[in-house]
C-alpha cells in the first residue's frame, strides 16, 4: 500500500441482496490504489460468501469477520484493521454513483489540503428506485477554521447547517485518529456521534456540488421504535459534555429544542402504534420525566419568551397534559410532519 492508498470501510450485516452493487461501485472506480475493508458484523445469510468470491477475484478485498456487535463498533474495528491515509465509509447497501467519484474526492482532498471532502447524495427509495432527494443544503467549496468552528460545528446540535453523515466523506487518516472518537452504544444517529468527535478536530474541509453517493431508504416506520429515545438521550449527554469542553454555549438551546422534539415524537409513535392504552403511555411519560435530563432541557434560560405548552408541560412535569398534546396532534395528522422533521436530522438520509 502507498500513501495514497484509500481505505473504504464497510460495515456489513445482513444486505446480501445490496451487498454486490456496494462492491461493484467500488472496486469499478477508475481510482485504483484502494483496499476495502469489509467488516461483517455477525451477519446472516450469505454475506460472507458473497465477500468470499468478491476477493478471490480481487486481492484489495480485506474481510474481517466478528460477532455482532452494532455498527459503530464494525466501523471502528474497520478503520484499526486498515492502512490507507484516506478513509471512505460506506454502508453495505448503498453505493457510489460513477467511476471518478473516488479519484475526484481524492484530488479535491490533496489540491484543497482539507482534513475531510464530501461530495453530494441522492436518496434513493429501495422498492421503486425513485430519486427522493438529490444534494444536501446549499454550501459548497472550503470552509476553514475559525469559520470553520464558530459557524459551522452547531451542525451537530440541531441547527442544520452541514450534513452530520459519516458516509458520502473521504477523511484523512490522521484526523480521525487524533480525535480518537469513542463509541457511544447507540443503533440511531450514530453517524452524528461520530462526527461531533471528530469536528472539533479539523481544520479546512471542501464540500463538492456533485452527486457521487448513494443512499438507499426504506420510506417511513411501520412500528414503534423503542431505541430512538434512549439512543438520543446519549447522544444529548455527549452534546452537553462537548459544549461544557468546547465552551460552545450558542448550541445549548439548539440542543434542548432537538430533545423536546425527540420526547413529543416518541409519545405520539406510541399513540399511533398503540403502546398500552392511555393508562400505560401516561404512566410511562411519568417515569420518563423524572430522568434528571430533562430538567436540564426546560431549563428556563432555554426557553425565553417560549410559550410553547409542551415545553411547559414538562416543566410541570404533567404527563397527562403531554399525552393530550401528543394525541391532539395525532389526530390532527400533524405527527407524520413533526416525525419526518425529526427525523431528517437525526438520520438525515432516511
């Protein structure tokens, strides 16, 4: 391997039927000096022999085979198990649009010295093969520090400015491994828990306006999601210790209206999946509310001139009055607009 080598790691479980096109984009880049490290996580099926005869064929094939144990450990178990001085996530079933996209990020990432080059995305909606959405956001070119902090890492808190993906970037080795990010134990916003580590960290990164990456979407949940609030109760934890370290106090508010929002949509998924009856979801809100984090998310100062009646709610710490709110909204067929809104950040490519 040289030193232009660029490592492409791929978590893998249970995407047998993507799994081919993810490899075939890859190693069919017109950029050559690649290893790809392919992480299966404990995965059913046929993905190991699928990788199996992927590097009989080719020798830049890497496998690394592992019990189960989530993605963010796949991804960082990649990435110690890899050489190259320029990184690519990729997840297993989605795939890189064009043969030049690695070569075009690669030149970008040496003519422009940034830390991490993002190129564009296009969602792409797994049953019917629809382009959902195309691009993310409307900031291209190089963004360098101080701007590059001061303007931009409240991304990572709930005011969208850049896209919080770890995939669709191709990072300098020496970044990551300075910054060090630890696991968090989360299955959702993962991609965000790795990157608000790493961010702080950078010093110029170049956003290129061309789609290069794609991401592969289901449409919207048919069953409640019983992670989703624990997972980003974590991740606020994470965000609270990083504005204390980082003194970044402008993100608190940010973060707070996010958890608000996260703690409404969960009320209202378990009114729509129907979670217990009344009795249960209000008893539930209650145990909730006494999570000492949530007095710190309807702390007065982060709600001045706010007369938002949730958030007063939960001040109150009345969870019949949340479970109202939320089954007003249900009915009113608002929820499907608040979820999606959530959501979009949270995931950003759904």
């Amino acid at each position: 391997m040289s030193k232009n080598t660029i490592s492409v790691i791929i978590p893998i479980y249970n995407t047998e039927k993507y799994l081919p096109q993810c490899l075939d984009s890859i190693l069919g880049q017109s950029y050559q000096d690649l290893e790809v490290v392919c992480v299966n996580d404990g995965s059913p099926g046929n993905c190991l022999e699928i990788l199996d005869r992927y590097r009989a064929k080719d020798a830049r094939i890497k496998i690394v085979d592992k019990q189960n144990e989530g993605v963010e450990i796949a991804r960082l178990i990649g990435f110690t198990k890899s050489v190259g001085e320029e990184i690519l996530f990729i997840d297993s079933d989605d795939w890189l649009e064009g043969t030049d996209t690695l070569e075009i990020m690669a030149k970008c990432l040496k003519d422009t010295k940034s830390d991490y080059v993002e190129i564009g995305h296009q969602r792409v909606m797994d049953r019917h093969g629809w382009i959902k959405k195309k691009g993310w956001g409307t900031i291209y070119g190089i963004i360098e520090q101080p701007q590059l902090f001061e303007d931009y890492y409240i991304s990572y808190f709930g005011y969208n400015r850049l896209n919080v993906n770890i995939w669709g970037k191709l990072y300098r080795r020496s970044v990551i491994e300075n910054a060090n990010p630890k696991p968090l134990g989360v299955s959702m916003g993962e991609d965000l828990a790795f990157n608000i580590q790493v961010f702080p960290y950078l010093n110029r990164i170049c956003i290129i306006n061309k789609i290069g990456y794609s991401y592969r979407f289901g449409g919207m949940t048919s069953r409640y999601n019983a992670r989703l609030l624990g997972d980003i109760k974590k991740e606020f934890l994470l965000k609270e210790s990083l504005i204390e370290k980082y003194q970044y106090e402008k993100a608190r508010r940010f973060a707070c209206i996010e958890m608000k929002n996260v703690l409404k949509s969960d009320i209202c998924q378990q009114i729509i999946f129907k979670e217990g009856n009344d009795r249960d979801i209000i008893s539930r809100i209650s145990v909730e509310l006494c999570d000492q984090l949530w007095a710190r998310v309807t702390e007065k100062e982060n709600w001045a001139n706010d007369s938002d009646p949730f958030v007063s709610a939960m001040m109150r710490k009345d969870a019949a009055s949340l479970y109202d709110i939320c089954k007003r909204e249900v009915e009113q067929g608002k929820v499907n607009r608040m979820i999606k809104k959530v959501a979009s950040y949270l995931c950003q490519s759904l």
